[in-house]
C-alpha cells in the first residue's frame, strides 16, 4: 500500500555549537505542557498513536514538550473538549463523531460507500476535499492538525452473510442513534435499529436484534462472535479520528513550536493508516476461528447507495458544496 503524507517527517539536523546546546538546555528547563484528550480507554488505538506522537516529538525537539494523556474522557466528554479548545480551557483532543457538531464537514464520513479502502482516504485526506473539510474548522476555535485511522465499519448477523445488497432485507440491524446510519440501513432494506452499544450483546443474545455493525476490532473486544454468525467486510462507512488543537492554545506558543506539532501530527497519519490495516486484517485472521467471515460485493453497494447522496438527511447535514467537491475528486481516484 501507498500512502503520502501532505508534510513529509524531516529530522532534525543535529547541532552541536555551543548556543544551540544553550537553547536546548534553556527548552529542557521550560517544556511546553500538552494535554490531549480522548474517549478511548487506555490499551486502545487511540492510546496507542497518541503515545506513539508524543514519541515523536521527542525525536523532532527533544525536551520542549511534556504530553500528558488523558484518556477514557478523563477531561470531560468529547463535545465538552471540543467546545473548551476554542474557549482556551482545553489544549487537544484526538476526536472522531463529535466534531461534526462543530465542522459540519466532517460529516462526509457518513456517506456510505464513499471510500472502498483507506488508501482512497488518504487520497481524499490530500485532495481539494481535504483543504475544504480543513477550512471548516475555521472560525470554530480549533485547528485540525491531522486525520489518523479509525477504522472501517462490518456488518454482522445470525442470518446469512452479506454479499449484495437484498441480504439485508428485513434484517434488524442495530445502529448508533445516528440519522444518517438509520437511513442508510433502512434505505438498503435492513430494519436500523438505533441501541446503545451496552445492550448490544444482550439483545443479540436474546434475538431481539439479527445484527449490528461496528470495526472488528470492537466485534472482537466487545466479544459479538460469541453470539453472532456471519460477519462481512462490508466498508460501509469510514471514520476517521481528528486530531484537534485549540487556537488560543496554539496562540501562546512560538510558530517553530507550532510547526513542529503540525510536521509530526502529518507525518504520522500514513503510519496510523498503515497500522489500521495491519491490525485489521490480524483481527479478522483470528475471528475466523468462531465466526464465518466474507467479502462483500462493494460495487453492487455503491450502486445502491448512491440515491443517498442526494436525500436532505445527509445534504443538509454535511453540505452540497462538500458533498460535491468530494465526489468529483474520487471520481477521479
């Protein structure tokens, strides 16, 4: 696989003057405090990548920064964060879902179908589309240094596998309490049912539910092939995480500062695709031992999804001009 990263990572060239082992003294004495914040539990892939960055930003200015991770939402809830950055409270936060709260752009991710693997994210992620989505974080307080991995989304279910699109007729599916993932189901002949996530596994249990659908890795940990058959590759939605800096936060800081941020939160998305992949696969390897695993038709689902892109549900929700500027720019993938 072939990813690039709009800012190649570029060492440091290594000095060894007098002054400049001065000013690295001067940065060891007055590091800069980062807090990031992130739903995600330790263990996670969150925790991972933002360990992985803080690691890295030691490579690229050794000493100037101390991040501190708070994890499991430790700061307060995602939309609470997300409003603190632009108030100055909050420093960062690797987001996903909220954030369409305050850019409506991002809800491009909930287009279904729209990207078949994640190299047709990085694409996007590089693209016009990208520079749009970027800019609609102005004005909200917030600068989105990066998208990192978060991963695809599988069906599964007690049925039948999923191969076309008729194979979810009459199935009760399982969905956040998200309108759009509701339409989308629904608009392929499932019955969505909108659930929280902690009574997903006793409603499957019970029968209440034929399915649901989430990443693998969230089938495995959350153990759904205990209790569910057939799970397939569907892709049906991506969603990435976003990792976001408050301006007035950034404001306080000097611009190398900044651009060191900025150099490693870029240079390190590729690798957060990559690894995404990786453990994809590695997870979906070891559930095929307790649950039967497929491929699906992704072109007969594209097809079938395309009506969607232009219901108001998802139009008024993300935007005509992002909705547009995106398609023209994978038409051309």
């Amino acid at each position: 696989m072939s990813i690039t990263s709009r800012t190649p990572f570029k060492p440091l060239v290594v000095v060894t003057s007098l002054v400049a082992l001065a000013s690295t003294s001067t940065a060891f004495a007055n590091p800069v405090e980062i807090q990031i914040n992130s739903t995600h539990s330790s263990g996670s892939f969150a925790h991972i990548f933002l360990e992985t960055f803080s690691e890295r930003l030691e490579e690229e200015a050794p000493g100037r920064f101390n991040v501190r991770l708070f994890m499991g939402g430790t700061l307060g809830g995602e939309d609470d964060v997300l409003q603190g950055l632009g108030m100055g409270t909050h420093h960062a936060s690797l987001a996903a879902s909220a954030t369409s709260q305050f850019n409506a752009r991002t809800g491009i991710f909930d287009l279904p179908y729209l990207f078949e693997n994640r190299d047709d994210v990085a694409y996007f992620a590089e693209s016009e589309a990208g520079d749009l989505l970027r800019e609609g974080f102005q004005g909200t307080g917030m600068r989105l240094l990066a998208m990192w991995d978060n991963g695809f989304r599988n069906i599964t279910n007690n049925v039948r596998p999923i191969v076309v699109p008729e194979d979810l007729n009459g199935l009760r599916i399982r969905t956040p309490n998200n309108r759009q993932r509701v339409a989308m189901f629904n608009h392929l002949g499932a019955n969505a049912t909108p659930l929280a996530f902690g009574e997903v596994y006793s409603a499957l249990d019970q029968g209440v539910i034929d399915g649901q659908e989430n990443p693998a890795h969230v089938v495995k940990t959350a153990r759904l092939d205990e209790v569910q058959d057939y799970l397939s590759v569907s892709n049906h939605v991506y969603l990435p995480t976003f990792l976001l800096f408050g301006e007035p936060f950034l404001n306080r800081l000097d611009e190398e500062d900044v651009e060191a941020l900025e150099r490693v939160a870029q240079a390190m998305a590729p690798w957060t695709f990559t690894w995404g992949e990786e453990t994809d696969a590695a997870v979906l390897a070891e559930l095929e031992s307790s649950i039967e695993v497929n491929e699906i038709d992704f072109a007969s689902f594209r097809e079938a999804a395309l009506p969607l892109y232009k219901e108001p549900v998802f139009v008024n929700a993300i935007g005509q001009d992002m909705i547009d500027v995106t398609l023209d720019v994978m038409s051309q993938r």
